[in-house]
C-alpha cells in the first residue's frame, strides 16, 4: 500500500481542516475521480469548489500529477501511483 500526497492551496486549506498537505491511500492505484471523490466525502463542500455540478473538473481549477497538468494526461481518469503528488492550483480574479 502507499499514498499519493495532495497539496491544498491556501484559498482551499480552510475547506480541508486547515491542511495544506493531504495524503490518501491508494493501494494499486486509482483514478483521479476517485480520489476526488474520497477527499469529497470527508470535505464536501471542497469537493464543490473544485467540481462542477456534472463531475468535472472547474474551468478555474488546475491540477498537476507531478508537475503535469491532468487535463493534458486523461483528465479525471488519469492514473494515480503511489508516490505520486498532485497539486491543486486555484484561479484567482478580480478586478
């Protein structure tokens, strides 16, 4: 078994306990919806901000699996590892 690390944004920290870092098991490997989803059922309104209504990734939301973006690999299907890091980037806007 082994873990994939998740690292927050500070707009998004306070819709996970305040955590800047979360780490999931991921056993074989998984599916980035899946893991979503995990982090979703302990956070759920994270889980809004960072999904839209149908599932998919919001336009403003960006994440890499290891300095990649997912949308440029297979999007919400693209494979986890252990070991591996995913980090959450936020548009932020405003005038």
């Amino acid at each position: 078994m082994g873990e994939v690390r998740i690292l927050v944004p500070a707009l998004l920290q306070p819709l996970v306990g305040g955590n800047a870092e979360l780490r999931l098991e991921v056993g074989a490997g998984a599916p980035l919806s899946e893991l979503l989803n995990a982090v979703a059922g302990e956070f759920p309104v994270f889980g809004r901000r960072v999904r839209d209504e149908t599932g998919k990734l919001r336009r403003y939301v960006n994440i890499y699996l290891d300095g990649d973006e997912v949308r440029r690999l297979d999007g919400l299907e693209t494979q986890i590892a252990a070991g591996q890091e995913l980090m959450i980037i936020q548009s932020v806007a405003g005038g």
